[in-house]
C-alpha cells in the first residue's frame, strides 16, 4: 500500500489536514491592448457575468467573462468552508488583434476578434515585453506573499514549436513562442505552498512600474510596423488543492 499525505504543516506549525480537498486550479482572464500605461491590473476580482478587466491608452468598453475567462466562485475571497494550497502560479498569453471602434475609444464588448498572422500564438518579442516591463503579484489578506518578473512564472503547457509564416511578397514573415518550455516539469512550484483559509481576501494582479507604455505591438513582424490594435489576452492560473465546501 502507497503512502499518502493526510496531513501538511505550515511554517506558523498550523496543520492542514487533506479532507475533502481536490486538485483544483481557478483561473482569471485580463486584456492589455498596446500602448496601455496602467500602474496595475486586477486579476480575480470578478465571476461570470462581470466585465473582463482591461487596460488600454485610451478609453475601454471591457466585454463581459464567461466561463473562459474564469471559474471563480466569489469576487477576491474565500468562502467560510474553503481552503486552498497554491503551489504554484501559471500565466497564459494569447495573442489577438482587435478592431477598435475609432481612434479615441476601444469597444472590447462589441469588438471583432480578428484572425491575424499566427493568432493565438503570441510571438516572442510580444513575451519579452511583458517579461521586461511586468511583475505578477499575489497578495492574501493585504500581505504580499508572491512577487517576481512576468517572465519568472511558466505555464507548463501550451503549443510548442517555431516557425514563420509569409504574409505577403518580402513581408518578414513571423515567430512563434510560448512564455517558457511547455513541461510541467518546468514550473517553479513552491516548496512552502501559499495558503489561503475561509474568508481570507486574496489579490493577484500585474504591475507595470512606473507606467511606461507597454508597447509589445511594435513587435509584430509584417508589412505594417506597428500593430495598434494588437490586444494579449492573459489567463492567470492558481494551482494546486481545493477544500471543497461541506454541504
């Protein structure tokens, strides 16, 4: 008979005991838009239903999430009869092109999702801009227990391969990557997970320091050398196991 784990201790000496509980990640979705210049962005802080937060340079009408974009419970917290053990976090980025309204105003509710060179798959210079301008935080009950570079965090999985597509005659044609090898061997799992408990408030949220514009549209490689209308979806991942609530 294999050993299990019944029991986890952590570092305050509180143990944890594995009843009811599952393997379960939650997810939450934002969209950056090119150009955009906010100081921080919310992840987890919205269900189904509600607006899908975004940043953007200009105005934004955010479209409204659904279960693609998360499968939180509650906005930002936990229920009484919950527990999670985060044991590693996993972003993912999907590349799109958004046809905006007009100059001044983006309607992300209405907006037509265009099929542009190798979308989904963002590209690599589209990643090291984010890698070099972005930090991933998470905070549980307003202490910061996660903090570290975009690029720091690996989703483990995802579409691998490279290679360029031509759009048109001496067009540069474009690359493909992935934010880190895609193997779970690969993730940066903690050696002490971050615990949250019933009724806990939790944040994960990107910062982008000193709001520079984040301009990862000036890498896309084809006849127009910025894409403005370039939007990164990116899908935030908690990992690890779930205290289901006891009805």
């Amino acid at each position: 008979m294999l050993n299990t784990i019944t029991t986890v201790r952590l570092p305050s000496g509180e143990e944890v005991a594995f009843v009811d509980w599952s393997d379960k990640p939650v997810y939450s979705t934002c969209e950056l838009v090119h150009g955009f210049t906010r100081q921080e962005i919310d992840l987890f802080g919205y269900t189904v239903g509600d607006p899908v937060p975004a940043a953007a340079p200009t105005a934004v009408d955010p479209r409204t999430s659904t279960d693609a974009d998360t499968n939180l419970e509650a906005p930002g917290s936990m229920a009484s009869t919950e527990e999670r053990l985060i044991y590693s976090i996993k972003p993912e980025v999907l590349a799109l092109t958004a046809d905006p309204v007009d100059n001044n105003r983006r309607d992300m509710q209405s907006a037509t999702y265009r099929e542009g060179t190798g979308e989904p798959i963002p590209n690599p210079v589209q990643l090291g801009a984010l890698n070099q301008q972005l930090l991933l935080s998470l905070e549980i009950s307003q202490k910061l227990y996660v903090r570290a570079g975009f690029g720091y965090f690996n989703a483990g999985f995802g579409v691998h391969g490279a290679g360029g597509s031509m759009t048109t005659a001496g067009a540069s044609g474009r690359n493909y990557a992935t934010n880190g090898l895609p193997s779970q061997e690969a993730v940066r799992s903690y050696v002490v997970p971050q615990y949250m408990g019933g009724q806990e408030k939790f944040r994960v949220f990107l910062s982008n320091p000193g709001g520079a514009a984040c301009n990862f549209g000036l890498s896309e490689n084809n006849a127009v050398p910025t894409n403005v209308d370039s939007v990164l979806r990116v899908r935030v991942y908690l990992e690890g196991l779930y205290k289901r609530p006891v009805s």
